[in-house]
C-alpha cells in the first residue's frame, strides 16, 4: 500500500471525512501534518499543491490527490483503491 500524507487541521469536517474514507479503503496510518500546530507547514502545503489554502490537502505516494471532494470522486470513479495499491489512478 502507498504512503498517504494529509495536511488538515483537527477541527476540519473535511479532514475527518477523507480520514475516514481513506480507513474504509484499507489505508492503517496516514501521516497527518497539522497545519494547525506548525504553521510553518502551511507554507510547504501552499508550495506543493500550486497554492491551494484549504484543508485537507492529499498525497499518496507521489500523486497529488487534491482536497477531500477531490479524494471523493477519486474514489467514486473507482480510481482511489488502484492508486493506494500502487497500480495507478
């Protein structure tokens, strides 16, 4: 399975939404960055994602996922469990 890494906040709806999402696909640990606690973070956040402020901002593995609608349709159009195993999007 791939990395996920998550830039969220802990009072975000969004974030507690894709967590649970991603649980229910087989993900065990998501490296949770808390923009949050270290807003130095946000800046690495608003650089790897083309300047996207909000949260959650998704990563699995190398590919940039998005936010959490973006996770949502990944997962609709079926692309969410190709991409955790590794198989591609």
């Amino acid at each position: 399975m791939q990395a996920v890494k998550m830039y969220s906040t802990q009072v975000c709806p969004y974030c507690q939404h894709a967590k649970a999402l991603l649980k229910q696909r087989g993900v065990d640990s998501i490296e949770d960055i808390r923009v949050d606690l270290d807003p130095g973070q946000r800046a690495t956040m608003l650089q790897l994602t083309g300047g996207r402020r909000t949260v959650p901002q998704i990563f699995i593995g190398e590919t940039y996922v998005g936010g959490c609608d973006d996770l949502v349709e990944l997962d609709r159009q079926g692309g969410l469990i190709p991409l955790l195993a590794g198989t591609g999007a």
